[in-house]
C-alpha cells in the first residue's frame, strides 16, 4: 500500500470518528440540557450538527493527519530510545491503570452514557498508570519478579543510553579528535551517524582532489573505529529528507525529531542550529576551553622556534598549540629559555600570549 493510499484511508476515518463523536456528543447535550431525545427537533439538530463537523472534518483532515503523524513518529523515537526497564514498568502501569479504570467504571457502565464515561476514566487512568510505571519501573517489576530492588547505581553504559543522543557532523568526522574525546567519556550518550552524512563522506573520499580524497578517507576511517570501540554506542539512522538538499538542513531536522544535539566543527552550522534551538557542541570550543590558562607575571620555558612577524618578535608554543609571541626573542632562534608572560589575549581562532625573556 502505497504512502498516499494510507493517508486517504486515514483520513476517511478521521472524517468518520469525528460525525460519529458528534452524533453521540450532540444527543447527549439535547438529552441533558433540554431533554430531547427524539422527535423533529432532535433529528434535525444530529443531522445539522453531523454535516457541519463532517465538513469541517473534510477540510482539516490533511493537516491533522500529518500533525499526527509527525507526533507519532517523535513518540516512535522516544520509545525506541528508552531503556526495557522503563518500557517494561510503564506496560504494566499501563495495564494496571486500565484493571483499576475496569473496574470502578463497571459501576457506571449502565449508565445511559457509562460507556462515554468508562471510555474517559480508562483514558485517564490508563495514561496515569503508564506515567507511574516509568517512574516506577523497579518497583513495578520487583513485584512480578520478586526481586528486591537493586541498590546499585547505574553502569557507565546504562547512563548513556539514557542520554541525550549526539549527532555526528562531517566536518568533526573528518577532525577526527572526537574519537579520544568520546573515549574520556566527557561526552555522554549515543553517537548518531545519518546516513546522508555517511554519503557526503563517501562522495569525499571519490572526489578528484587529492585533498578532499585524504579527507574524506580520514573521515571513513574515524567512522570504523568508533563503530569498533563503541559498537553499542553507535546508532546508524538511514532516514533521508528528500525535499531539503543541503545536509546542513538535514542535519538540524533530523536533530529537532531525535531531540538531539549537533557535534561539529562547522561555524555557519553553529548559528543556524542556534537559530533552531537545536544544542550545538562545538570541538573547536571546548578545545579552547581546555587550554593552558596563564596569568601576567607567571614564568615558562620555551623553545623559540622562528621569527615573530613584527620586528624582534620570537614565537614559541605550549604544547596544547597555544601561540607564545616572545618581544625581542628572535635573536633566541632554536634556544630554550625562561619567558615571563606580560599579557593574554582571546581571539576569534584561540588564545595568544604575550611574554618577554626573563
């Protein structure tokens, strides 16, 4: 059965849930408010009513049905995300929920409307007990099994699949450094890997330009040893976006639906996914962040390595990259020796600093 098939027959239904929920809501109003429940005057205001919601249901009914649909593939997501524990727990919530709405609701049920009712109890309730269940999944479970419920507190793996899932980028693949990061465990939870990106990558690494062919080979590489050191980690997601042909786009989407965050090193990347609202963790910056902070006044010894571009200037570097400009340390070419630092300055691309031979 092909997509648009199934949108029509589901809209067809919608169409008919909503006239048939109005024909039972409207003998129910004309039934309590004025007490009619036959005759002329009710017949007229079902078939009135019916038409009326029919119509409008006609009109809405392709927006509701891809509004639902979007909805449902979220909720797909969430679940498919969620540890069986929970899972577990939140069935027999679930079902518990639904025993206790069974049998309050069996007072009511010969009521002239018990049925609607029972319908809205089982709802609330059934809805209530999935709630708890999930919350409560130990407990739950600890009742069927009788097992006492473990003390112990949640393994490295256990916590990061309950995690907020990261989406890989091409250009933090081709980096390569998030395979060390990932392994210090300063980043939680699944790495997700698109298929559109894995695409991008291959048609890299076909590319004529020996760079970009280097490049996307490293990426590729990167790619294999995650998915060998942290095969239970990985996620691979196939689903492409058809009408949208930049991956950038693609990427920001795909994050919004998994309620995920981008992994990247791309800077125009960075501001449209903040423009999304989408959680973005830039390499680059926390590379930034981790380097060596230094105050004016303090000493360290280096090795002029060249000439500075301003007269006199000597450059050295901390082992993190950091660029030291040394004032009148170009005549110390090739010597190691002792700098005091005299200041410190943030840029765009990193942090310099400023010193003089001690």
């Amino acid at each position: 059965m092909s997509t648009k098939v199934a949108k029509r027959i589901l809209e067809i239904l919608y169409c008919i849930g909503f006239m048939a929920g109005t024909f039972f809501v409207t003998d129910f109003i004309l039934d309590i408010a004025w007490g009619i429940n036959s005759g002329t005057v009710w017949l007229t205001s079902i078939i009135s009513a019916t038409i009326v919601v029919g119509i409008l249901s006609v009109l809405t009914a392709p927006g509701a049905i891809n509004g639902l649909s979007k909805f449902a593939y979220k909720v797909i997501n969430r679940v498919s995300r969620m540890p069986a524990r929970e899972l577990l727990g939140g069935t027999i919530g679930l079902i518990l929920g639904l025993l206790i709405a069974t049998l309050i609701g069996s007072s009511v049920s010969t009521w002239k409307y018990g049925s609607i009712v029972v319908l809205v109890f089982s709802l609330f309730m059934g809805y209530i007990g999935l709630m708890v269940g999930i919350k409560k999944n130990e407990e739950l479970i600890s009742l069927f099994t009788r097992k006492t419920v473990s003390k112990e507190k949640p393994t490295k793996g256990d916590f990061k699949i309950s995690c907020q899932p990261k989406l890989l980028d091409t250009s933090v693949i081709i980096d390569g450094r998030i395979a060390d990061i990932y392994q210090t465990g300063f980043i939680d939870g699944p790495l997700v890997m698109p298929g559109f990106i894995l695409n991008e990558l291959k048609h890299v690494a076909d590319s004529s330009d020996p760079l970009k062919k280097n490049r996307g080979r490293r990426g590729l590489d990167i790619i294999n040893k995650l998915r060998k050191d942290f095969e239970d980690q990985i996620i691979m997601v196939e689903k492409d976006y058809e009408d949208v042909k930049e991956v950038d786009v693609k990427l920001i989407r795909l994050a919004m639906e998994m309620n995920g965050a981008i992994l990247t090193n791309d800077f125009n990347l960075n501001k449209m996914a903040q423009v999304q609202n989408v959680l973005v963790l830039n390499i680059n910056e926390l590379s930034n962040a981790v380097k060596t902070v230094v105050l004016p006044g303090e000493e360290l010894v280096v090795r002029i390595l060249k000439e500075g571009k301003e007269a006199e200037q000597g450059i050295a570097y901390l082992e993190d990259g950091t660029m030291i400009v040394v004032e009148g340390g170009w005549e110390f070419e090739g010597v190691t020796l002792t700098v005091v630092v005299t200041s410190v300055l943030q840029t765009s691309a990193g942090r310099m600093i400023f010193a003089k031979p001690k």
